[in-house]
C-alpha cells in the first residue's frame, strides 16, 4: 500500500495524491481578524458559515460546505459579551457533530469564566469546571487554549487539553527591545509561577513579587514589594488585564520602590472598565498585550502595543492535526 503523506500549501492542506485533506478551520463570531490571520499561516481559508440571530437573540449557525469524516478546528474566545459568545461556541460544536464531523477542537484563545476555579467561600459556583463541562458535552472532542487563568483547569476538561502560553509572543518582543537591569514582577502570589518562568527566558532576570490583598472582586489593594526593583526596569507579568486595578497599583509601588521604568505584559486584554483611564495615566511605559481578545479602535491609548498570536495558535492546530508535539514549541 502506498503512504500518502501531507504538505502545507499556500491554498490549502493537500494529501501527495491531490486530495484535499481532512483539517477545516471555522471561526465564531467573536475574533474573526485573529482567525484569518490563522487561516493564512495555514494556508487555507476559513469555512463557509451562517451566523445570525432571531429578534429575541436566539443564535442560529449552519455550516454551509460539507464536513463529513473531517478533523474540524472552532477559533472563538469566549470574550465579552461573554454569554453570547461561550453559547454560540456550543451551537457551533453541536452543528459540527450533528454533521458528522470525524473531530471537533474547540479552539479558546480566551477562555471565559475561569476566574472562579475554585471554592473560596461557602455556596460558590467553580465555572470553569461548569464551562468545561458544558463544552464537552456539546460535543467536542479535544481543546486548545491559551494561557488559562490557572493551569489546574486543564484537569476540568474530560477530554485532551492543549494547554499554549502566549508568554514567547511577549518575551520575544522584550527581548528585541534590549531593555536593561530588567526585574521581572509577579504582581501577586499566585503569578508567581508564571513569572519565574517568565524571568527564567528573559536572560534569567531577577523576580519580584507585590503582596496583594484583595477585598473585593476587581478592587485590589496593594502592600508592599518583595525583592529589589530599586534603580531597575520592572517588568509586570499576568494572564490578563481586565479594570486594571492590580496593574495600575502594582506599577504605582514599584515606582515608589525606585523602580526606573515600568513595563506591563498580559495575554489577555480584557480591559473592562476603567482599564483605559488607569493604563494611560502615565505610570506605566508601555502596555503589551495579544490579541487573543480584539481591542476595539476606541481602547487604545498611546502606550498599548498589540501582538499577534496567530502564528503561535496556526502552529499549534497543525501540530495537533499532524499529532506532533506541541510542548517542543516552547523548549
């Protein structure tokens, strides 16, 4: 029997014998500009579908090409407005199934409702485990997602979790900046471990940590440092801005601490009010975030700077789809 082996092309994924192969990439409605730009590392295009809604907002999908026996990849974070976006991801998975799609991934740039990953007082919902839930039982069979709020969620998912770091993305972009006397800064406890491994690729730079105590839910109030900035360019690190109150504190510390300049990095750009008022106070250099989640015309201010993870994401569906290793792309 003869071993057909497959090549990326710039139209498409092909078979040696011309066929077509099985890999469809579809995208929600929710970061359409992030898919294309995955579909064009691919070299394909994004499949035909309808996306529309009835006058009490009901959400209709249909896929318009065939995808019987394929291996389909749903792009959609599930970003403000969250609800609308994490349910047409369900729909879109269930149309796949009800297709006879031969895999589904759904692919989570952002992954929603992760915060609550845990019980941290009495009678509390953990909606990462529900969402995960709810994600499997649509019908999907494996899950791609990036930089998830904190790693133990992978375990909610009863199916493969691919677990990808948009931290490359950034730390390249630092690194091309040859910023000196770096000091990375976990702006709490638990980045802690995403900021030693933060520092660690950015030369082994040094790390600091803010002690925080948060009152309430997006209110947080800052203590004191621990390690020494003094004199050194800080560079915070988290998974997500959302109102920006813990960066915006934790940068104004730093700077009381003898801090020379203050870098902020994130995956996720959630930015919920007031984030753009805080960001663009001028305590901070400059602004790094992904567009995992679009930033709207109106949310940037002059010190924001927005990478793409489009090749990160492209590399890793094809990686996934080839059943290669995807944690070599980090090494």
């Amino acid at each position: 029997m003869t071993q057909l082996t497959t090549t990326k092309h710039r139209y498409g994924v092909f078979s040696a014998n011309g066929s077509e192969d099985r890999l469809r990439l579809f995208a929600g409605s929710a970061n359409i500009p992030l898919a294309q730009e995955v579909a064009r590392y691919l070299g394909m295009g994004l499949g035909p579908m309808v996306r529309k809604s009835f006058a009490d907002g009901e959400i209709y999908i249909q896929v318009q090409e065939s995808i019987r026996g394929c291996d389909v990849y749903l792009i959609q974070p599930t970003c403000r407005p969250v609800n609308d976006h994490l349910t047409e991801l369900l729909i879109m998975i269930d149309a796949c199934r009800r297709a006879s799609a031969r895999q589904i991934t759904a692919v989570l740039p952002y992954y929603g409702y992760a915060r609550a990953d845990r019980k941290t007082a009495g009678r509390e919902s953990i909606t990462a485990k529900l969402v995960a839930n709810l994600i499997v039982q649509s019908g999907a069979q494996r899950v791609i997602a990036m930089d998830l709020h904190s790693a133990q969620i992978q375990g909610y998912f009863d199916i493969p979790c691919d677990h990808v770091y948009g931290s490359p993305v950034l730390f390249s972009y630092l690194l091309d900046k040859q910023l000196e006397d770096l000091v990375v800064v976990s702006p709490d406890v638990g980045g802690v471990a995403r900021a030693r491994a933060f520092a660690k690729k950015l030369n082994d730079s040094p790390l600091a940590i803010i002690d925080k105590r948060r009152q309430s839910h997006n209110v947080a109030e800052v203590m004191n440092v621990i390690g020494d900035v003094a004199g050194k360019t800080a560079v915070l690190v988290d998974d997500m801005i959302d109102t920006a109150g813990t960066i915006t504190e934790a940068a104004k510390i730093l700077r009381k601490e003898g801090a020379r300049q203050v870098y902020a990095c994130a995956t996720h750009a959630v930015f919920s009010p007031p984030a753009i008022e805080r960001l663009s106070s001028g305590c901070i250099e400059e602004v790094i975030v992904t567009n995992t989640i679009p930033v709207p015309q109106d949310c940037h201010f002059p010190q924001l700077k927005v990478l793409s993870v489009a090749n990160l994401i492209g590399e890793t569906i094809w990686r996934v789809h080839e059943d290669t290793s995807v944690s070599s792309m980090f090494r």
